[in-house]
C-alpha cells in the first residue's frame, strides 16, 4: 500500500510494523513505543486505545502480543481511516476495530468495563501553562485543560474490566491529576520512569493502574533510554527494535 499524499509510511520495531501517518500535525515516535511496550496484555485480550491517531501505539502492542481485539478511538476523522488502512496494512483488519468519538463525550457507544486493558497517550499538555502547537490537528493531540486530563483518564478508568488495568504515558507533572483520576489513594498504582539517560530527570513516565487492587502505590526503576554517547542502551534497543515488553 502507496503512502497517500501528505503522508509517510514509517517504520517501527525494527520494520515489523508499518505505518502511514500525516507529515503535519502530531506524528508517533517514543511515547507511541513506550506505552505500547508497558501493556502487559495476553492473547486474546479486548484492549482500548483511547486516542489512537494512526493506531501506532495499539498496533505495536499487536505485534508483540498476538491475538488481541483491539478497539481504537479516535476524533479525527483522518487519523481514524489512516488507523484502519494501517491495521490493513499490518494484517490486523479482523481483530481491528476503529470507532470515532470524542473521548470527553464519554461516548455510550463505548461499553463499561469491557477491556481487560486500556492504553492511553493522551493530549496532556495543560493549555494553562504554555503555548499550544501551531497546527489545530496537533494542538488538539497534545494539549488539553487540567480537568479535562483527569475526565480522559476517569473515562479510561470506567472502561477497564474490574480485574483491568489502564496504562498512560505522561510527563511528571501531570502524575497528581492522573492519580486523581485513576486511584485517589494510590492502591494497584505502578509508576515507571523513562529517563533520556542516567542522572537525567524523567521526562515521562509511564502509569499502570490495575482495577480493584489493595496494593499500594509502587515506583519502580525505570528504563534510562540512551547512554551517555546518545546512542540508546541495551534494554532500549530491546523494546524500540526487537518489540520486546518493558521490564523493570
């Protein structure tokens, strides 16, 4: 399948998935990576993906794990047919559903606790505090209010299966709005930082909240992605060419 005009088709995890995405407007890299690598689904699981885009993230979570039915939701009407042509393109057309909905509608076509996981980059760059992107498409895929940030995640939370997890990826700033949302107390919380290298603070983390759970909050070690010559360490390479889970 041709790259349609004002895209690209982008290769991940090594070229085992193929993806076409607009040249403008928000485009997956890193963050679509890392979340999909830090689902610890199994086969035959039903997984969400709130605000999919062209679907990387859910569809490299796909080429790690096979046999999920995934259901990926999505505003834009063009990201939404370029997640379906890539679900085509990567052969996962019939276990590959596409839904269009604005997530802070709390679609009722969406139905409640259904997902044994429910993964989520969402738009969390707090409007309040900076400048959002010059493009509306992107502007609208990364940036929202605070308290729409916690209305996305309360709407994840409602999603998950009772024994269900929801999984984010977001930057440190913005983990009290997330536990807000997803566990006011901190119980079944797992907290993961990404960190660029060693000594350097976290830009993102990654939130794992399993449903139900007395356990209390946990920080775990985190993954340092690059080496102090920039090039990315062993256990990166790991998840970002060879589609292996994120470990800790």
């Amino acid at each position: 399948m041709a790259a349609q005009p004002n895209t690209t088709i982008d290769a991940f995890l090594g070229g085992r998935v193929q993806v076409c995405q607009t040249r403008q407007g928000f485009r997956a890299g890193l963050d679509s990576l890392m979340l999909a690598a830090s689902v610890p689904a199994r086969a035959g699981d039903s997984v969400c993906d709130l605000g999919a885009g062209v679907g990387t993230a859910s569809l490299c979570l796909a080429a790690r794990i096979g046999g999920l039915h995934i259901t990926a939701v999505e505003i834009d009407d063009e990201l939404a047919a370029l997640a379906q042509a890539n679900a085509e393109r990567n052969e996962h057309a019939q276990s590959y559903q596409v839904m269009i909905a604005d997530v802070l509608k709390r679609p009722r076509t969406l139905k409640r606790q259904s997902f044994r996981h429910v993964l989520t980059n969402p738009p969390y760059h707090d409007i309040a505090r900076g400048t959002r992107a010059p493009t509306a498409a992107k502007a609208r895929a990364t940036s929202s209010h605070a308290r729409d940030l916690i209305e996305w995640l309360r709407f994840a939370r409602t999603l998950a299966h009772p024994q269900g997890m929801v999984t984010a990826i977001l930057p440190p700033e913005q983990i009290p709005q997330a536990l807000q949302a997803l566990s006011p107390e901190g119980q079944g919380v797992e907290i993961i930082p990404l960190w660029p290298k060693q000594g350097a603070p976290a830009k993102r983390l990654i939130i794992r909240v399993r449903m139900n759970a007395r356990a209390p909050l946990l920080m775990q070690p985190g993954l340092v992605l690059h080496r102090l010559d920039g090039k990315p360490t062993e256990e990166a390479e790991a998840v970002l060419r060879h589609a292996a889970a994120l470990t800790t």
